[in-house]
C-alpha cells in the first residue's frame, strides 16, 4: 500500500472510532434521558427515517426499473434471441 492509501486507510479507521463512541455516549445519554421510553421513541424515529430513505429510493428506481425491462424485451423480441 502506499502512503496516501495508508492514510485514507488511517482516516477512515478513525472516523469509525470517532461514530463508535458517538453511539456509545448517545446510548448512555439515551439511559440517563428516560430509559425506555425515550429509547423506544428514538428508535421509532430512526425507523420512521430509514423507511422515508427506502421509499424515496424506490420512488427514484421503479421508473429505471421499468423502463430497464421494457428495453430488454423489446431487444430480446427484437433479436430474436430464442431461436
């Protein structure tokens, strides 16, 4: 490896380190907070984002996804591929 993929190699360990004990401090913060019920509150809003994430990138997909395999029919029929 070189130098400079050594370092990113180095600053991306580091910014793993740096989110492991961000989460850490945010679960102990979370316990101290409310325990439970602030937690489960939390959790129903990182879900709520999560899904809002997968459904805006269905919404950006389905139209390649359709358009993709109307292209492929249209060359497999055209091509005639089967015979």
């Amino acid at each position: 490896m070189g130098f400079e993929e050594e370092a990113v190699v180095q600053l991306i360990n580091s910014d793993f380190r740096d989110l492991s004990v961000a989460a850490n401090q945010l679960a102990n913060h979370v316990v101290k907070l409310g325990g439970i019920g602030f937690g489960a509150s939390f959790f129903g809003l990182i879900a709520a984002i999560a899904a809002m994430y997968v459904l805006f990138l269905f919404y950006l997909l389905l139209p390649y996804l359709l358009y993709l395999s109307v292209i492929t029919k249209f060359l497999n029929s055209s091509l005639n591929f089967s015979d």
